[in-house]
C-alpha cells in the first residue's frame, strides 16, 4: 500500500505555504498572539476576507455553493497549512457548521450565509451545552416555542465559545417537551447575535482563552431560521460533532512546533561542548513526538479521504478526537523537556522567549479539547459501541 498525494496536492500544499507566509505579517502574527489563538481582531478579520476573496476557504467545495470544487482533503489540506501559519482559523464556522448547513440548510440559509462563510465575513459559534446540560445535551432546556409564522426562544447557554463576535449562533433548542425521548424533541436555529434579546457574558479559563455564558430572552426568529426538520436537530448535533472532532485534532500547530524546538536543540550549545540535539534523552523525546504526529496525520487524512467518500464514521472521528487531544499534552510535555525552564514561563513575563512561552501556553490549553467537542470518557463510549461493536454503556 503506498498512501501518499498527488503531485496537484503537493503543489497546492507548496501553494499555500508561500500564501501564509505572506500573508502572515508581523503585526498580524502579534495580533493573534493577543488574541491567544482565538482571533477576532480586525487585522484577523481582514485576512479572513483575504482567503475568503482568493478562494481558500472553499477550496474542498462544490462550484455550486461558490466553493473550488477540489476534495475534502484539498479542503484538509488548506486547514492543515493555516494553521501551521499560526492563523487561528475559524473551523468551527467553516468546517463543520458551514457544511452543516449546506447541506441541511434552507434555500434562504443557502443563498445568504453558505456564501459570506466561504467570503469569511460570517463566523458562528456552536451553542449545546447548558448550564445543567453538558454530556447529557439531550436534556437541555432552552426553548423555541411557536408563535405564528416564527418561534420565540428563551434560555442560557454555557461555554459558547467565540459567541463574543461571532454572527450567529448554532442554536439547539427544545421544540417538543412532550418529546418520547429528550433527544428527539430538538431542533436547530441560526440565532443571530445582533438580535436585541441576544447577550453574553465572558468566562476566562486557565489557558486564558475565553468563553462565554450566553443568554436568550424572547428572541423572536422567522420559520426559516430553522435547519433541517422540525425536532430533527439531534441529527444535525451529531454530524456536526463529527466534523467538530475531527477539525480540534488538525496537526499544523503542532508540526510546526515540532520543527520549532528541532531547530532550537540543533541551536543550542552546552557547556560541555556538543548540541543539545546530541543528548539521547532529547532525541528521544523529539521521536516521540515525529511518530505521534505522523501517526495522526494519518488517522486525519483517512478520515479526510473518507468524506470524500461520504463516508465518515463517529467512531473514526471520536478515535483521531481522543488519540489527538491526549497526544497533544504529551507532545507539549516532551517539547517542554527539551526546551527547559523557559518553556515554564508565560509570554507575559518579560524577556520569555516566544517559542518557550508558546509551548507554556498551549500546555495550558490543551486539555480543553479532551474535553471539548464531547468528553473523551464518552468518545470512548463511542468507540467501543460504534467501532468495536460492544453493549452500549448503560446510562
Ligand atoms: C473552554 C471550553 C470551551 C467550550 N466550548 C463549547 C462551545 O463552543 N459550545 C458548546 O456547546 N459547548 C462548549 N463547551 C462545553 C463542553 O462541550 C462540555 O464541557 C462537555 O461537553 C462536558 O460537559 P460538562 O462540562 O457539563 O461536563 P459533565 O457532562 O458534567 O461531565 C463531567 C465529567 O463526568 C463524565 N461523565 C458524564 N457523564 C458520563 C457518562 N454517562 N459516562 C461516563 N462519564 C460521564 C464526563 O466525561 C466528565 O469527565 C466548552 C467547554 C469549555 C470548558
């Protein structure tokens, strides 16, 4: 078996290099550094556009939505390389609420959003989780509720990440109380932020990235901003989860970092004479890490080619989550072993050097998605009912 791309892929990949490296200003890198990884700036929004107009944000799409028309690993590709530029690009919008709604969105939906998101002038941020609905999402309770040709919704979301300027939001909300099961008494909405009843309050957690607690007071919607059926949504909640989970464990960052400390134990002199790199320990640690990514390039790229195929399983994508996620802390581990004290110290700190303090940063955040995106207990829950064809846990 030989797994490799095609040589259009290799040069798109060469493409796309050089793009970001232009692309990437010294002011817009700084922003994003601000930013922790987030983005949202202006100089951030302006790029956006930028990839939007040049045609990279749909470079895996169909024509007829306004996209390139290339594969899903084209699209992966262009993922890929964004991020290894440092752009925290905006994913969740466009990779899987975005096909999400191409897919299963209204003609309205399909007309005037798909399009801005491929422009990059519409972010969205997912809202599920509740207050009192996390891993049980099926129980949550903020409604829509019917009121002549619209709905109305009330209730509070928790941890809607991006929600703070974003345009929309993903809503899951309760349509039918009377539902047999909690799950299929759910439907989705585009709730849009600009709404007066619409409001959000920030929530700083450890890794300083933030997000927010969100709240929505007799926001009235038209019918269509309802997508797919009337109590359908679970079936959106869970393809789009899918989608989610394979785009949290893109490598770019990482491969990039990997380089970054490779070139800095090359660099670096010890006192006895020798590099850094000569030290076995730290050769060690650096193949730990080369395999880990390698491996997980592969997992992501099976499940690229595995859209292309229509074909994208849960229990695939729960697996390159789980595997993904947990390998991230232990390549920040390894990474910080090599490079030393600096890479306990924050960027704050005066005179912290910007690759030791960005390994410290992403140390911090990168739990967040062992548990973001479905927790890896109940990926795990996935695996062993979808994949490995095992009772399902009981609940
Ligand atoms: C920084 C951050 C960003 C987030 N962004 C978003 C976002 O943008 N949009 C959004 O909707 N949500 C978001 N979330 C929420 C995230 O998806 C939830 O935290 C996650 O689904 C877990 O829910 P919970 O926090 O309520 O934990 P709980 O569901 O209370 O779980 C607590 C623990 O119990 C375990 N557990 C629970 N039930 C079971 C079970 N049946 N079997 C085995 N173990 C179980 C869990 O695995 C976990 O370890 C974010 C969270 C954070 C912290």
């Amino acid at each position: 078996m030989k797994v490799e791309f095609t040589a259009a892929q290799d040069a798109l990949r060469k493409e796309l290099r050089t793009y970001f490296e232009n692309l990437m200003t010294p002011d817009l890198k700084a922003e994003c550094d601000e930013a922790m990884g987030e983005g949202g700036g202006p100089l951030w929004r302006e790029a956006l556009k930028k990839m939007g107009k040049d045609g990279w944000i749909g470079v895996g799409w169909p024509k007829e939505l306004g996209g390139r028309g290339m594969s899903p690993i084209e699209q992966f590709i262009f993922v890929e390389e964004v991020m290894r530029a440092g752009y925290p690009f905006p994913f969740l919008t466009t990779e899987s609420v975005g096909p999400q709604l191409a897919e299963h969105g209204n003609e309205r939906q399909k007309r005037e959003i798909v399009p801005k998101i491929l422009a990059g002038e519409c972010l969205i941020a997912i809202g599920y989780s509740e207050p009192g609905a996390g891993t049980d999402l099926a129980s949550l309770k903020t409604t829509a509720v019917k009121d002549g040709d619209g709905w109305v919704i009330n209730g509070q979301k928790m941890w809607t990440s991006l929600a703070h300027f974003c345009d929309y939001v993903w809503l899951a909300c309760r349509t039918d109380p009377e539902a047999a099961k909690p799950h299929k008494g759910i439907s989705m909405f585009m709730v849009p932020t600009s709404d007066p009843g619409w409001s959000c309050s920030p929530v700083h957690t450890l890794g300083e990235v933030r997000t927010n607690a969100t709240f929505y007071d007799n926001i009235r919607v038209a019918d269509d901003a309802m997508v797919g059926e009337l109590n359908g949504g679970w079936k959106l909640v869970t393809s789009q989860l899918n989608r989610e989970r394979l785009s949290l464990v893109n490598f770019g960052p990482t491969a990039e970092m990997f380089n970054n400390v490779v070139r800095w134990a090359q660099n670096l002199e010890l006192p006895d004479g020798g590099k850094l790199i000569d030290e076995a320990w730290v050769q060690m640690n650096l193949a730990k890490v080369r395999a880990g990514v390698e491996a997980l390039k592969l997992v992501c790229y099976k499940q690229a080619w595995a859209m292309t195929e229509g074909n994208l399983e849960m229990a695939d994508a729960s697996a390159a989550k789980v595997y993904g996620s947990e390998f991230f802390i232990e390549v920040y581990r390894l990474l910080g072993e090599v490079i030393g004290e600096a890479s306990l110290i924050s960027r704050r700190t005066e005179g912290a050097n910007p690759i030791a303090s960005r390994i410290e940063r992403l140390y911090r955040t990168a739990s967040i998605i062992t548990f973001g995106g479905g927790t890896n207990e109940i990926q795990r829950d996935i695996i062993s009912a979808a994949g490995l064809w095992m009772p399902r846990a009981s609940r």
